[in-house]
C-alpha cells in the first residue's frame, strides 16, 4: 500500500469547523447582496450553499463553494403540454431569467465591489478572502418535471451564456445522500472523500483518467455501491472493495446501464459527458495509485 490507514482515516474526516465557518460566511455574504437590491429584495429569491460543500463531501483540495441564487416566483418545466398547464391555472411568467441573471450579477457587483465579481458562462465567480472562501454564485429558477397526475417533481433549471439549458435536482441529492450515509454507519461520504482526494493527487501527478472522472461521477460511483460492501472496520479495507466492485461493474455497460445519479432522477451512463470506460479506467488506474495488490 502507498498510503496508510491513517491517511485514509483523515481523508474521510468532514470539514474543519474553521472551513465550515468561511463556507457560511460567503454564503451570508451573498444573501446580503440579494438582500441590498433593489432588483431582487422584494422577489421570491432564496440563496444556500450547493454541491459538495453542502452534501459534506468537500475535501481541502475543493477551493470553492457552489452558491445558488435561486428563484421560485416563476419555473420552467418538463413532461406536460403548455395547454395543459393552462388548464391548471398557471400563466406565463413575465421576470425572464436572462433579466434575473443580470440582476444578480449587478447585484453581486454592487455589494463585493473592487473588482471582486467575474462573470462566466454559467456563474458569477467571486474572489477569497480571509473571511470566505472563493464562490462560484450560480442564479437559477426552480424546475418542474411534471407527472401524468398533474404532481411534480421539483429541481432547478440555468442558462448558461452558451449551451443548452440544465437542469439539476438539488434537494433530491441531498437527502438520498444523507439517507446513504446513514444507512452505510458514515461509511458513503467518508468512501466519497477518499476518492475524491486520490484524485486531485493523481491528476497532480498527471494521470490522464482523473481527468475525465469528475467528483460528480465519483460520488455516483460510490452511491451505487450496496450498503452491505460498506461495513469493514478499516478505511483500507472498505475503499479496496469499493474500487474492485466499480471496476467490475464498469467493464461491460449492461452490469451499469442502471446506476443512477445520487438524485436517483437521472442515469449515470446515458446522456453524460463521461463513460462507463471513463470510469472503468480511473478505478483501475485508482486501485494502482493506492498501491493495492490483487
């Protein structure tokens, strides 16, 4: 083995209660910009910290956290016909998320000033400081993937400046993975900090299949594992199984076609930028990177 059960044991650990605070600091910070506008204060705006931050499965090597703007006065929606919605009593909405977009950003703009605020194709990136780490601060308008009963599934839809439009299903993600951890002692989001640190270690050490396994695939892969193959007493242990049984299982696209994203709302090998051989390759190249035997 090239690391050891100490180093793992640490890996696994949550965020430091100092990385917690500054994760809250930039959050507030960007409510206190919505908060200031005059553009959004009086809109049905809500902001809260997103993506691994929020799902505790950060690691050191994570430098920002994902912050959503998120408004839920109009939405964009799926699996139902315009007229239908009609007859339900919806109507068209008139605040455009092209509009809510340059709010935020002016927003973001006024409050942090200085230079602070850059604009990209999908989120405004705000800069670090002593007091907050660096955000990616992302508007969005709630999502709606209706059902054949008129009920709904509820999610988050954006924009970016080029593209199509996305569609993520935030709190779906959260609380499976909170489910999974529990159901697993701790043992999913320590497994997911793990794999995420050897990661970032081998793309430093330029090992080409880190580079088309990002965290969000990573974090899936161990999702899908069975809650029974995570009950080893040791952090060694446990992620050799894991890595052996996503490698197996990622050989050959029909023992995977049915693993899911964590949200449990969309496949994790169909319709993606990466491949069930994308993750067949880093499993392998992860397993000989830690130095296990077979």
């Amino acid at each position: 083995m090239n690391f050891t059960e100490e180093q793992f044991s640490t890996w696994a650990g949550p965020p430091s209660d100092s990385e917690k605070q500054r994760i809250a600091n930039t959050e507030n910070a960007v409510k206190k910009a919505v908060e200031a506008s005059d553009a959004l204060r009086n809109r049905s705006v809500r902001v809260y910290a997103q993506g691994s931050y929020r799902n505790r499965v950060n690691v050191r090597a994570d430098s920002d956290v994902d912050v959503a703007v998120l408004y839920d006065g109009a939405f964009f929606y799926d699996g139902i016909e315009g007229r239908a919605l009609n007859t339900m009593g919806y109507e068209d909405g008139a605040y455009s998320y092209s509009q809510f977009r340059t709010d935020v950003g002016n927003a973001l703009r006024d409050y942090f000033k200085d230079g602070v605020v850059t604009e990209g194709n999908k989120a405004f990136d705000v800069k670090a400081n002593t007091y907050r780490v660096e955000a990616d601060v992302i508007p969005l308008f709630e999502f709606r993937h209706f059902w054949g009963d008129g009920t709904w599934e509820t999610g988050v839809a954006l924009f970016p400046k080029t593209g199509a439009r996305i569609v993520n299903w935030h709190e779906q993600h959260y609380r499976n993975g909170v489910h999974k951890n529990a159901a697993t002692n701790r043992s999913f989001k320590g497994l997911v900090r793990i794999i995420k640190t050897l990661r970032y270690r081998m793309l430093a050490d330029g090992i080409a299949s880190a580079k088309t396994a990002p965290s969000f695939m990573l974090e899936s892969l161990i999702y899908n594992l069975p809650d029974e193959g995570m009950s080893f007493n040791q952090w060694v242990d446990e992620f050799r199984s894991a890595l052996a049984t996503i490698y197996h299982s990622t050989v050959n696209i029909e023992d995977c076609e049915k693993w899911v994203e964590v949200n449990e709302l969309k496949w994790l090998f169909h319709g993606q930028p990466w491949t069930h051989a994308d993750a067949n390759a880093f499993a392998l190249d992860c397993w000989n990177y830690a130095g296990y035997e077979s």
